[in-house]
C-alpha cells in the first residue's frame, strides 16, 4: 500500500506563483497512491478561483473515502487538510491545534478501511515555531478523539515543520513511533525548486511494516508547488 502526503499551496507553483490545479493532480496520479493526504487544500477562495479543490480533487481521484478539514478561514472561504482513499473511511474526527493567538492549525484523522485491515492516519499541518508543534504533537497524541483509535495501526503525516528534526526525540519516540523519514538529508522537501530542509514526515506505530519511503523529485514536482510530495510503501502486520 502506498500513502502520499503533500503541501499543495492551494495549487499554486513555489516560483511562478502560477495557479494550477491540473499540475497538482498529474504529480498525485504519477505515484498512484492509495491513501492522499495534502495540506494547504483551498476551499472557495479567490485565489484559486474560488474553486471546491477537496470536490474536485474527490472527483478526479474516484475517492472512496473523501474528509476535509477547514484549518484557516479567509474573508471568504478557507484552507486545510485533505484525505482521499481508495478504501472507504470508517470514522473521521478534526482535532484542533491552535496555539493560543497563533495562525490556526490541525489534524485530520481518519481510519480507513484498507484490505489489509484498518489504518489509522492523522493528517497534520504544524506551526512554525519549535514549543508550538512540541505543544501541537502533545496534544494530539493526549487528545481523546486520537485515542479512541490507538490500538490501530497507526501514521502520523504532513507538513510538520520540524526542519530541526527534533520532534521524534522530544514526543513522538516515547510514544512508541518510529521515524520513517530519517536521516533528514534523503527527505529535504522545502522549497521544492532547491530544497534544503525537511518539514515534510511521516512517523509510524503498531503493525506497520514500512517497505519505503522517499521525497518525489522530478521536474513535475518541482514547480507544482512550493513543497516535494512525500511518499511511503507499505503493509499492515497480522496481530499476534
């Protein structure tokens, strides 16, 4: 199975500050996904010609499984998180993780009903401050929406802006996950065109065996957005 994540800057190329859609879908649909989970997803905003991206993306991939969560609200319409499967999703929860008066953040969680059993994602855009995403991490792993599925295989993936690598030390490792994307120097994903730091990481528990994972660089991917989608491969382990 294969999981993509990727910041999409609602479209809009890291250089030409171009907006294109179609250059978003085509660098997806090259890696051929099952499970996608973008960040920066635009919902009717001006920008983007005010169009329904978490629609058009559903459509366009013939998701089985469609979950949005608005993060940002703008004078009209917003942004956020997105979740597309191949698979149906069984549950769905926003979890809010909004840093006193800072910029608003989130996850998105969502268990999927996979054929190798359920998987449980959590979706994640992160702040740009250290004690912020170690507060944001923190809260969601304490959160009890976050719990109610626990005993799951579990993938914690996004845009964390960890560019100093010091989330997995500081929280994520004494929970029990493991670092997918390590050593930072194989997953530099920002900015796309020349990318020097990795702000874009999945972290895994439970019956997860990962078979591989890398940053998608190619001249496609480059230019479509200011970020470098983020894929992993995988299978679900039976329970003993």
């Amino acid at each position: 199975m294969r999981v993509l994540s990727y910041n999409i800057h609602k479209g809009i190329g890291g250089r030409d500050r171009r907006y294109r859609l179609e250059r978003i879908k085509h660098a997806i649909e090259r890696e051929n996904p099952d499970v996608i989970c973008l960040q920066e997803v635009d919902r009717n905003v001006r920008r983007s010609r005010n169009d329904n991206q978490p629609l058009l993306l559903g459509k366009y991939f013939r998701a089985a499984g469609r979950c949005f969560q608005l993060n940002h609200r703008l004078k009209t319409g917003g942004y956020g998180n997105l979740v597309l499967s191949r698979w149906p999703i069984l549950t769905r929860h926003n979890i809010s993780l909004r840093h006193g008066t800072r910029k608003e953040r989130g996850a998105l969680l969502a268990v999927i009903d996979t054929p190798e059993g359920p998987l449980h994602v959590a979706n994640c855009h992160l702040g740009l401050a250290e004690q912020e995403r170690k507060w944001q991490v923190e809260r969601l792993i304490a959160h009890r929406l976050f719990a109610e599925s626990s005993h799951l295989p579990t993938v914690v993936i996004g845009d964390l802006n960890d560019w100093r690598n010091q989330l997995h030390t500081s929280v994520l490792k004494t929970h029990g996950f493991e670092h997918v994307t390590a050593p930072i120097s194989r997953f530099r994903s920002f900015p796309a065109y020349m990318p020097v730091a990795s702000l874009d990481k999945a972290f895994a528990r439970g019956n997860i065996q990962v078979v591989a994972a890398r940053v998608v660089r190619t001249k496609l991917s480059r230019v479509a957005s200011d970020h470098l989608p983020l894929v992993v491969d995988f299978h679900l382990g039976k329970n003993d």
